[in-house]
C-alpha cells in the first residue's frame, strides 16, 4: 500500500462499514439517545452515535491497511497527534497520515434533518508539516437519513482528471455511476449563496456581512420578490457537495476571522471549521469548484485537529468574480483581515 492508489478500496470499504452502522445505529436509538453527550473533545462535542464511527474506524485501520502500511491516523475523538499504526511504529516510519472526519455533521443525522458525511484524505507522511494540499486522495460518503435509500460516494487521487462519483441504493444493494458539475450560473441571482453561522456569538455580524455583499451584488430587493436564497448545512462536506452538485453557487464559511469581534465583546470562539472538516476539498477542486481562504488563496491548514480553517467556496469563476472582491471589501472595512 505504499501506492496511494492501494488505498483507494479499503477506504471505500471503510466508508460504507461506517455509513451501515451509522443508519443502523439511528434506526434503532431514538433521538435522545443518539444526542447524549459522550464527551467534550478539544475542538468540539462528541455525541453518542459519534462513537459509532470512531470505534469501527481505528478497528478498520488497525487491522485492514496498518498490517500492510505503517501510518498516522488523524480523526475527530482521537488525541491531536493522531496514532501511529500497526502500534509501536515511530511516526516518522509512517508513509501516509489519514486525516478522517468520521461524521461530518453530527448534528444533522443525530436528529435526522438531512445527511451528515464521512469525510477522508490521505497525505505522504511529511511529519507535522503535512499540510492539506499535500493530500493526494480524498474520499467522502453521504451517511443518508433513515427514510432515505440512496446514497452518494465521491472520490479522487491527485492524478485523475475528475473524481468519481457514485451512487448506492440501500434497497437494492446496487451501485450505479453518477454525473454531477457545479452550477454554471454567472450571478448568484436566484441562487443558493451564503455565509455560514451555525451558533451562536456573532451571527448578526455574520449576516450584516452577508447582506452588504448581495446588496452590493443584486442591488436592492424588489417589492415582492426576491433575489437569492441562503441554506445553513451544518456540515463543511455537506457544503462542498452542494457546491459540487450544482445546488449553491457561494458558500464562505469566516467563523475564525470574527475572533476579533468575539474579543472585542468579552466572548470566546466556539466551534470552528477544522482541517479534518475540509480535508475533501481536493474533490470539489477537481470537479471545478474553486476553494480558497479569506484572503484569496489556497488552503494550506496543517493536517492536524486544532487548526481554525476559513474557507470560501465558489462554484465558478464568474461567481467568483462577483462575489470575492466584495467580500474582501467587507472584511477589510471591519478590520477582519
């Protein structure tokens, strides 16, 4: 397994054990159980179906892909270094770091509002620098709601041309291929176009943002009408997919860059977007949408739990040209960058 593409096989494997167990899981819990808290880690709540996931994860890697490559399992629940595997390896012996995001959006399948996903990308070992855009595959699966029989799985390596995409039946067990391209939409205009503020502490900034951009974009709001819609997923894979799915056209997630305001008003940063949140980027990527930081560039967020991450998300160059110099005014005026 020292070729990445080895990989590719047994993570899907992985990603369909863990979307079986998670739906089996919310099929037989109900919603209080599945909600309990298990434990609060550094970067945010681990929930009870939470726990689902992490236990069949480093059992998978522990015994399918570390007794054939040595490597750094990084995930949500674990301890920020990560684990070295098969154990007593040293972690520079390590050819790959696996950086996982087990459920991505717990919140949205734990009472069961819409899919969460298992989200995962695999880097060459280049000790703690190994920073996201060293991933050279990335995976993620759609952990679908009870009543809900399809399922989606996207995948690419550095080298393909665009990812793969396919879709699962859970009635009839079957797999077919998918197509999917970002919206080709030159204006946000009657579009899917957003800032994300999930939580509390700054969402009026956060929307004050938010509508200085469309104003300045589209102009006044019409008597009657309305010019582009807004869709809070509490889940950063879930967002990337929209954008790939040609659903939402801008997606910004600046949660990090308000730690000024939140100082200014005695509060501190709750939970944020971290590297494991956005380790599948390189699949929006490939299939064209354009992912960049606050500042315009590309992300490069160590691979590591802790790690704040703004990202901005825009389904196409035009998109981007419309929207980026105005969100870059914004942020300036407030001093946000």
């Amino acid at each position: 397994m020292n070729n990445i593409t080895d990989l590719i096989e047994p993570l899907k494997k992985l990603h369909a054990m863990i979307r079986d167990a998670v739906v089996a899981e919310c099929e037989k819990a109900s919603l209080e159980q599945l909600s309990e808290i298990a434990h609060e880690s550094e970067g945010d709540t681990i929930y009870a179906v939470d726990i689902v996931s992490e236990e069949l994860l480093i059992e998978f890697v522990k015994n399918e892909i570390a007794p054939k490559v040595p490597v750094i399992l990084i995930a949500e629940g674990l301890a920020n270094e990560g684990i070295v595997l098969p154990e007593g390896t040293a972690a520079e012996d390590a050819v790959w770091r696996i950086i996982v995001d087990p459920i991505d959006g717990t919140r949205c399948v734990m009472y069961q509002k819409r899919p969460s996903w298992i989200l995962t990308g695999v880097a060459p070992n280049k000790g703690e620098q190994t920073s996201l855009q060293d991933i050279e595959f990335a995976i993620q699966t759609e952990i679908p709601l009870v009543k809900q029989h399809l399922s989606d799985m996207l995948y690419v390596t550095r080298e393909m041309h665009a990812p793969i995409i396919e879709r699962y039946n859970r009635i009839t067990d079957e797999t077919s291929p998918v197509k999917m391209a970002p919206s080709k939409s030159t204006t946000i205009a009657h579009g899917f176009a957003m800032i994300s503020r999930f939580f509390p502490g700054v969402r009026e900034e956060l929307a004050a943002i938010d509508e200085e951009i469309v104003f300045a974009a589209l102009g006044p709001v019409k008597e009657g009408k309305t010019h582009c819609f807004e869709d809070q997923y509490i889940s950063t894979g879930g967002q990337l997919y929209e954008l790939m799915a040609g659903h939402d056209r801008f997606v910004a997630d600046i949660r990090p860059v308000m730690e000024k305001v939140l100082n200014e008003r005695g509060l501190k940063m709750g939970i944020c977007c971290h590297p494991y949140d956005i380790c599948t980027e390189l699949i929006a990527r490939k299939l064209g949408v354009l992912v960049c930081d606050e500042y315009g560039n590309a992300l490069n967020c160590p691979l590591d739990l802790d790690s704040d991450v703004s990202w901005m998300g825009f389904a196409n160059s035009d998109i981007q040209k419309q929207i980026a110099p105005l969100m870059d005014t914004a942020l300036k005026k407030r001093e946000l960058i």
